[in-house]
C-alpha cells in the first residue's frame, strides 16, 4: 500500500514540473540572471523522493553521489560538503595535519594565490594562519602566469592555492609540473570550472587536491554543496577527518566498529580503550552535507556533458555576436584550453567613452544581470587592510578589473534569443556613446 502511495506521489510530481512549464523569453521584462540551475523533472523527483526516504542527514545517497562525482572526474576519492567555500577550507586544512610530517603546513609558511579572485581561495590561508602571496593575472584570459608564480616561490612558500577563472583554466599543467618540482603542495580550486579541460585533461584532476562548488551558480548544484577531491589516499583520510569533526574514526555516522579495534585503541593521552568512536586526530569541523543535496546531485551529474555544451555553445555566440565592438576587450580561452565557461567577461577598455558603471547600467535597466568580477583586487577590501600577506610584482591587471571588468551569464538556461538580446544591447549601448 505504502509502496503503491509512493509511486502515486512521484507520478504525481512529475506531472506538476510538466504543468508548470516555462514562460517565453520577452526581452527587456523577463530577467536574464548571470546564473542559474537548470532544474528538471528528474531533479524534483530525485528531491522528492529522497524526502519520502528521510534521508535528512549525510548516508546512502552521499556516499552514491561521492563515488559518481570521483568516477566523472577520474579521481579515486571525494567528499561532499556543505558548499565549495568549505571544500576551499577542508581542502587546505587537510595539509596542515601532523600525519603529513615534514611537509604539513605550519603558521606562518607561504601559500600563493591570486589577487583578483573569490575570497574563499584565500580566506583558508588566512584562517589557517599562513600567509597569501599574491601574484597578478593576465587581462583577456583573467588568469595568473607560470611566470608570475614561479617569480613568487621564495624560501617559506610551502603551497599553491589558485582558482580556474570563470571556468577558464589556468596553465595547470606548467604550474603543477612546477609545484612538484619544488616540493609545494596544489589545491586547484575548480568551483567555477567543472568539465573544463588543459591539454585534453579535465580540470581538478592536476593538484594533490581539488574543489568544486554545487551552488546554484555552477556547473551542477546541489542547492549548497560542495566537494573535496584527491586521487591521494593519505589525503583523502585526512580530509574526510577534517570534515567530519576532527575524529580519527573512519566509520560512517550510525556505523560501528569498521575497524575491529573500537575499544582497542590507545591514542594521545587517553585511557586505553577509549572508544575510537571519540578520539580526534585533527581540529575540525562538521561540513557533511545532506542526502537531499546528494540526490539532487546525482541526477544533476548526469546532465554535465550537457551543459557544458550549452556554456560552451552560449559562450561563443555572445563572442561572434560582440566582435569589433569598439572599448570592450573581449575574452580568450587559455591556450590549449577547452573552457566549460562560468560566464562571459568584458573590460571596458582604457579611453572609452563609457565606464563600467554605464554599461553595467544600462544592461541592468534592461533586465540583463551583471557581476563584477568577483573581488576584483582583494588587497584593497577592508577584510583584508591588517592581516598578513605579501604581493610579489605588481597587480596592475587585477586594478583595472577593479575598476573596469564586468561579466554576464552564459548558463544553460539561457536561450539563443537571450544571447542576442544582450550582445544588440550592448552593440547599441556602444554606438551610442560614439
């Protein structure tokens, strides 16, 4: 009976997604957002479904979705998460633990990243007590050099911590060759990147250690979610303690003694025998995600060959259809790169008649969403006027997008017919101020 309800129910939900529908694009009144989730009917009765079960905490869907997610990307191990910033976080906390010896991470060593970028690339170096060394990027690819980075390398830098710009990579393949041969840790943040490929390898695949981000913006979502990926096992351990308290047990939640050896263990200071269940090896946290998100996740992840292509196909339409535009410095993909694009990027040139402000404000007034480039140059921020840090070189790259980038959407829900609506915007906006 119970089992005959179910089915009923989920039929029932499948027919409410077909009923709703979509509404038709009416340009200038139905909004262009710069991200989105492409949500269908399988997604909804995936959520459904897994509410029907209870599956309220971390458990059976999790761990599905953990071994599709490494099996999709090619890694052996990964761990949901509550959201990317916290696969940022778990990620680079994970190489200060003391089961890495000699080359954990201890206050005060180095770790470089990018000035113009997300803060959640940076804020783990700053809370785990270390110190960011900050390289700038290059304008068109939004993206730092192997230059740039092997120029920064000095006697306490210990790690590399850099994100794929709007799913555009950086030469991960150099600066990983390069990190190897200084014997420095990289943590390749592909929240924005995910399906994008370096020399016909998949992004997130180059580091000891990777992010991804299931935010409604990315590539696939799990509403909040993220995950940490690694192919090292030693790695994987540590971070799954990390994100599960701090604990030294590896038995999953409501599982007992995996190891044979719960009371059998005599570990710190503790009573011989305490059970393994309460030991902690690291300083931790709880950052488990759910299996609703897990579900969700699973059904999204079958579709990112698909939308790919759509970022992919959306991405090169919104160029063809702005070349020749005069102030407005286009982007490229990295040589050698095949982007899955997080969204498009424009820099209004040095000595055109608009600023950003202006352009931003007309395509804002015309229904058509609009970011900066995230934080553009992070030194300047107030979160980060007295905290510890070095610059090596200059930023005058990440300035100017400060001051003068913007980006705009080219997600898979959005149409051919909202690609042209925004680049004749924009073209007419541009004509105007000749």
């Amino acid at each position: 009976m119970a089992s005959d309800t179910r089915t009923l129910i989920l039929e029932q939900v499948r027919k409410y997604h077909q009923q709703i529908g979509t509404k038709p694009f009416v340009p200038g009144e139905t909004p262009i957002t710069p991200t989105g989730a492409d949500l269908d009917e399988d997604d909804r009765v995936a959520l459904v479904k897994a509410a029907l079960d209870m599956r309220i905490a971390a458990g059976a869907y999790s761990r599905r979705f953990e071994l599709a997610l490494a099996k999709t990307v090619g890694l052996r191990k990964a761990h949901f998460v509550n959201s990317g910033s916290s696969a940022n976080l778990v990620a680079l906390t994970a190489l200060t633990s003391p089961l890495l010896g000699r080359r954990r991470l201890l206050p005060g060593d180095e770790v470089i990243t990018v000035a113009a970028g997300f803060p959640t690339t940076v804020n783990p170096i700053v809370q785990n007590r270390l110190i960011p060394v900050f390289v700038d990027i290059e304008l068109s690819t939004y993206n730092t050099t192997l230059e740039r980075v092997a120029e920064a390398i000095g006697p306490k830098t210990k790690a590399i911590m850099i994100a794929h710009a709007l799913g555009n990579p950086f030469p991960v393949a150099e600066i990983a060759e390069l990190a190897k041969e200084k014997g420095l840790w990289l943590v390749e943040d592909n929240c924005d990147a995910l399906g994008s490929t370096y020399g016909g390898r998949l992004t997130g695949t180059f580091g000891d250690l990777a992010t991804q981000s299931f935010y409604p913006a990315h590539h696939i979502t799990t509403g909040e979610g993220g995950s940490v990926l690694t192919d090292n096992l030693q790695l994987a351990r540590i971070v799954e303690s990390v994100r599960d308290w701090g604990r030294d047990c590896w038995c999953e939640p409501g599982e007992d003694d995996k190891c044979a050896r719960r009371f059998k263990w005599t570990l710190g200071t503790l009573p011989p025998g305490y059970d393994h269940k309460y030991i902690f090896s690291h300083v931790g946290y709880n950052m488990k995600a759910t299996d609703l998100q897990a579900a969700l996740g699973e059904t999204q992840l079958r579709r990112l060959p698909e939308f790919g292509a759509a970022r992919r196909r959306n991405w090169r339409r919104m160029r063809d259809g702005l070349l020749g535009v005069e102030g407005l410095r286009l982007p490229e993909p990295t040589p050698g790169s095949d982007p899955s694009w997080f969204g498009f990027v424009l820099t209004v040139e040095e000595g055109a008649p608009f600023e950003r402000r202006d352009i931003v404000a007309v395509l804002e007034r015309a229904g058509i969403g609009t970011r900066q480039l995230f934080a553009g140059n992070l030194t300047r921020h107030p979160a980060y006027r007295k905290e510890t840090y070095r610059v090596a070189g200059d930023l005058t790259n990440s300035d100017i997008v400060t001051e003068r980038t913007f980006w705009i959407g080219v997600h898979p829900v959005i149409t051919a017919e909202m690609i042209d609506y925004m680049t004749s915007t924009i073209r007419e906006f541009v004509a105007g101020c000749a």
